[in-house]
C-alpha cells in the first residue's frame, strides 16, 4: 500500500512539474538494525554485517533520484553488499518508465568513487546512461579551474531528507517489507513537500 502512495506521489509530481531525467543520481546509506536476538543475519530481510560499525547487523538503503533530488527507485539489503552491485537492482525499482533516449536528450547518471569499477561503467551504458562516475585518487580541481557543475549533491540532500524521519533513521523492523514500506512512505511524504514549495 504504501508503495502505491509512493508511486501515486511521483506520478502527481510527474503530471505537475515533470520530472527531469537529463542528470539523475545515485546513491546508498547504511542503517543500524538490531537483529533482537537472532543469531543470523537474513540477507532475505536486508539484514548483513555492517563493514562501518564493527560487523554489527545493519542494512543499505540505495537511492535513484532525478535531477532535483526526487525519489525514483529504492532498493534495501544488507549492509555488506557494495554499492557497485546495486546499480541494475535500483534502476529496476524506479516506479516511472525513463522516457525513450534520443540524441538530443541524453540522460546522465552521477556516481561517487565507489561506482569506480569497469563493470560498473558498462552496466551504467548499458542502461542507456552516460556516466559521471568520480574516480579513485582523481585529484581535486584548483581554485578558479573550470569544471562541470556539481550534480550529485542532491541524491546526498534526498538521503539527509530521508534520515529526518526518526523511525526509519534507525531499522526496527524485522521484515524488510515493513521496513521498506515505512521508506517509501518516508519517500512519499518528501515528494509531497516539494509539491508544496514548487
């Protein structure tokens, strides 16, 4: 059910304001879950160790979003799967179909150095996307040097927007489905807001 708010409020927002697919990004967090006493972690229910907090049990929560920082897809595993392996799986769970890639309008896919992987730059292709993907040791530009505007920021802003709801900043459910549906709601209720202000 609240999937379907989900995507009712992203079609709202598509019919409105359009949703502008030139620059999207692309981005995951981790969360604490604590298992309550189960000795394994279910990858079933996004539960795995979390590399960051001492292999605790945790969860990833990876984010698609367009080029004004609205949720397009979210995908939930467990904390020890790489960001580089959930960019098909999160692509797959946008809620709108991208519109056709003609020459004129190309879509742009922005990722951070943990995307720095061939294989990931032939699955971004392969979806269609031109990738913008940060490299690993890549030097920062000198002040005044001239470079592309900054576009990632925003898949980080939409996950900070996401960590303001207290109940899902922390992972208490046991089932991923119900911890997945308090996300898009989470995810609704952002778009909504934006609805608002625009």
């Amino acid at each position: 059910m609240f999937t379907e708010i989900f995507r009712l409020s992203v079609e709202k927002y598509q019919e409105l304001n359009g949703i502008e697919w030139e620059w999207q990004a692309m981005d995951g967090t981790l969360v604490q879950a604590p298992v309550r006493g189960q000795s394994l972690y279910l990858a079933e229910e996004g539960l795995g160790r979390n590399p960051t907090d001492r292999g605790r049990s945790g969860s990833k929560i990876h984010c698609h979003v367009d080029q004004t920082g609205i949720p397009l897809g979210i995908v939930l595993v467990g904390a020890h799967v790489h960001d580089s392996r959930l960019v098909s799986p999160t692509v797959a769970a946008d809620l709108l179909l991208r519109p056709a890639l003609t020459p004129d309008q190309p879509q742009h896919l922005c990722l951070d150095k943990g995307y720095d992987y061939a294989r990931v730059e032939v699955e971004v292709n392969d979806h269609g996307y031109i990738p913008h993907i940060r490299r690993i040791g890549e030097k920062t530009m000198a002040y005044g040097e001239k470079t592309q505007p900054a576009r990632r920021w925003v898949v980080e802003r939409t996950i900070a927007w996401r960590k303001g709801f207290r109940a899902i900043r922390t992972r208490y459910f046991c089932k991923a489905q119900n911890d997945l549906a308090m996300i898009h709601l989470a995810c609704a209720l952002i778009v909504f807001r934006k609805l608002e202000t625009v």
